[in-house]
C-alpha cells in the first residue's frame, strides 16, 4: 500500500521538485553574477527590486493554487469541461492583472522602493532594474496559470520543462548580457533586467507549445462560457482567501526587507543572499506540497475521503525527510554556500552569523509548506487565510517589533521573528489537519 503510495507521489513530486528548486535560479543568478561586480549597492539594487516582484507575482500566486485547486477536483471527478472553464477564466483574470500590473508600474516602483528604503544609489539602480522587468508581468501571470492547470491533471512534467527553459534562457542572459559576453553589449544591472524578461518570454511561449500539443482536446469552449458569471463567481471565491492569505505572508516579507535595508548595504546584500538559500528550502519541499494539491484534489474529487488522508500523512513524511537534510546541509555549509554568492568577507560573516537562526528551522518549515498544499488541494482556503493572518500579525509582527527595535538585535532580530511566523503557521494549521474538518469543506 505505502509503495503504491510513494510511487504516484514521487511520479508528481519529482519533476515538481526539479523544477521547485530551479524558480529561484533566476534570482539565485541575478544575485549571484551580480554579486561579482565591484559595488556591493549593485547586489542591494537587484535584491530590492527582485523582492518588490516577488511582492507582485507572489501576491498573484493564488491564480496558480486556485487554478491547481479547482482543476485537480474537476480532473478527478471526470469532469473535462470543469477544467476547460477553469483554465480560460483563470487566464482572463491573470492577463487583465498582469496589464493592470504593467500599468502601474511607476507607481508601484515609487510605493515599493521608498517602503524598502535603502542608499540612494540602491534606490537609483533598483528602479532601472525595475522599470524594465516589469514589462514580462503579463507573461509571468500567464505562466502561473497554465502551470496551475498542468498541475491539477496530475501533469508535473510540463511545469517543469516551462521552468527549465526559461532559467536556462535566463541565465544566459544574464552572462551575456551582464559581463557582456558573446558579443552581447556589457549591460550591469539593466542586463540582468533584460535576461529575466528573456526568460519569462520562453517560459509562457513553451507552456502555450505544451498547451497546443497534449490539451488539444480540452480548448473548446466560447467567449459566452468565458464571462458566464456563475463561473467568474467560482474563480474569485476560490482566490479570494488565497489572496488574503498571500498579502499576509508577503506583509511579513516586505516588513523583514524594510527593516533590513535600513540597517546598512552590508546586512542588505547579507539578507539578500540568505534569502535566496532559504528559498531553495521552500521551493524543493514545494515539489512534495503541489504533489499534494494535486493528489489530495483529485481524491476528494472521486469522493474517496480515506484515500485523500492517507496520501496526506505520507506525504507530510516526505517533508520532514527533505527539511532534515536541508537542516544539515545548512549547519555545515551555509557560510561556505554564502561565498558562492559574494566576494565580500564583511557580507559572509554576516551570513555565517545567521546559521542557527536558518538551519534549526528547516524540518518545521517543511511540514507547514506541506500543510499548505494539502489544505489548498482540499480548498480549505477560508482556514489557510485565517492561520496566516494570525501568524503574521500575531507572532511575526510583534516578534520582530520586540527584537528589532526593543533588543535591537538587528538583522538577528528579524531572522527570529521571520523564525516566529513559521512556529505561528505550523502550530495554527496542526489541529486543522488532526481534525476532519478540512475533509468536509470540499465535501460542501
């Protein structure tokens, strides 16, 4: 029975995973080629714009979970049209979003860059960083959606043939067009700009190509069925919470970045680089949570409520396997992984610093990242919504205000508040999944 189990998780879970662990590579990349060029403010001006994107495309992340969400359920109950519908209003929504995105653009960089502070000459190559990435908004939503969709038909290959190409094409890019290789001009920070709207052009074109080749029978459908409000109604109670429940989390986010920045250059681009090594935590672990959307979805779909828990639990175990690894590789080598990303000794102290703050955590976060894929394939999104907001301004907020600026423990305050929203997840989503309760809500 659990071989059979392992065996349809890790069918998901491993492609999922392979390509989890390369999203951050396009900012792991950015980070990395820019951190070799002479001025530190340089790696601060990247690592602010980019989390001002992941601000808004994370915030835009519930057009993927919803999409996984719904068509998972639609997919195992048989229902093909379900998940045609899905997919086209899903698609609607992120193309009006990602153009209202484009269009904002100059006031979302003024808000962004004066809440994430930062020298002057941050600020300055932060926002042309940011004034040429913003154009591949569109692009970027679109691709969440279509992965959202391959997602919920137990399709974990095309995700990641569409990530994979847009990071190879990206970090390309990015040595072209940064160190001015391959007869590419010599572009710095803006080049890096460039590479990353390269890279978000191949990955919607490529997931289009898949869309065209192995879904030719699901696009059918009219423009009529497109704007039929019972269905618009469906995609945006399912979001809704998704939403909030982002807006929660990027809060706390978005809080860590403005406190860091106003601590100095140095504990900016020390925080930048931490940040990209945790990410390799959440999104490898994350190949196991969207295995979990997928088959916990598809289970409730075909009704069977026993099988849905029990691939639930196994999966779970999974996570906890793949944080303890990471809590190992990060005791011993994050000091060392830090180095790969900078040559600044001052910045890499501070990143060595970090290391019980970061390592200790890495098994906890898994379950909760887990949890989520569970609860989002279950579409308890309602209680996801909930625990994040308590977490966020119930722990992490007054954590980090006691740390910060009671202790002043600077850059080793925030970590510990950031810590804080994990324990606050973790323990606000446990008696959630001990319970039936979570069962019942797709069951409505």
């Amino acid at each position: 029975m659990t071989a059979g189990i392992d065996g349809r998780i890790l069918r998901l879970a491993i492609p999922n995973i392979l390509a989890a662990i390369s999203t951050p590579l396009i900012g792991i990349a950015d980070t990395g080629m820019i951190g070799h060029l002479p001025e530190v403010a340089y790696l601060g001006a990247v690592a602010t714009a980019s989390v001002i994107f992941d601000v808004l495309f994370w915030s835009a992340g519930f057009l993927r979970m919803g999409t996984t969400s719904l068509v998972s359920q639609y997919f195992g109950s048989g229902d093909r049209r379900g998940c045609t519908e899905t997919l086209y209003r899903s698609l609607f929504l992120a193309l009006l979003l990602g153009g209202a995105m484009l269009a904002a653009g100059e006031l979302i960089a003024q808000v962004g860059f004066r809440l994430a502070g930062g020298s002057p000459e941050v600020q300055m190559w932060g926002r042309r960083y940011f004034a040429i990435r913003i154009y591949a908004a569109p692009l970027v939503l679109a691709t969440i959606t279509l992965n959202g969709f391959f997602l919920g038909t137990a399709n974990a290959i095309a995700p990641m043939c569409v990530t994979m190409v847009a990071n190879v094409i990206n970090i390309g890019g990015d040595y072209a067009l940064i160190f001015g290789k391959w007869g590419a001009p010599e572009m710095g920070v803006v080049g890096a700009a460039w590479a990353a709207v390269l890279g978000n052009i191949a990955a919607v074109l490529t997931g289009l190509g898949i869309l065209l080749w192995k879904y030719r029978g699901y696009l059918e459908g009219s423009v009529r069925q497109l704007l039929e409000p019972e269905g618009l109604r469906l995609i945006i109670r399912t979001n809704f919470n998704l939403f909030g429940r982002t807006l929660c989390l990027l809060f706390a986010q978005f809080s860590m970045l403005g406190i860091v920045s106003r601590l100095g250059e140095v504990p900016l681009a020390a925080n930048a680089i931490v940040w990209q090594i945790w990410a390799l935590v959440s999104f490898g672990v994350d190949g196991f949570a969207h295995a979990a959307e997928t088959l916990v979805g598809n289970s409730l779909g075909a009704r069977d409520f026993i099988g849905a828990r029990r691939i639930a639990r196994r999966i779970i175990q999974w996570g906890v396997g793949i944080g303890a690894c990471f809590f190992l590789g990060y005791l011993f080598g994050l000091e060392a992984l830090g180095r790969a990303f900078t040559d600044h000794e001052e910045v890499v102290g501070v990143i060595g610093s970090l290391t019980w703050l970061v390592a200790p955590m890495q098994p906890l976060n898994a379950v909760v990242f887990v949890f989520d894929g569970i609860f989002i394939g279950a579409n308890d999104m309602g209680y996801l919504f909930k625990a994040m907001a308590i977490a966020s301004f119930g722990v992490f907020l007054p954590v980090a205000l006691i740390c910060v600026y009671g202790f002043e423990w600077g850059i080793h305050g925030a970590w510990l508040a950031y810590d804080g929203l994990m324990l606050g997840r973790f323990f606000t989503l446990l008696p959630r999944f001990r319970g039936d309760a979570w069962l019942r809500t797709f069951a409505r």
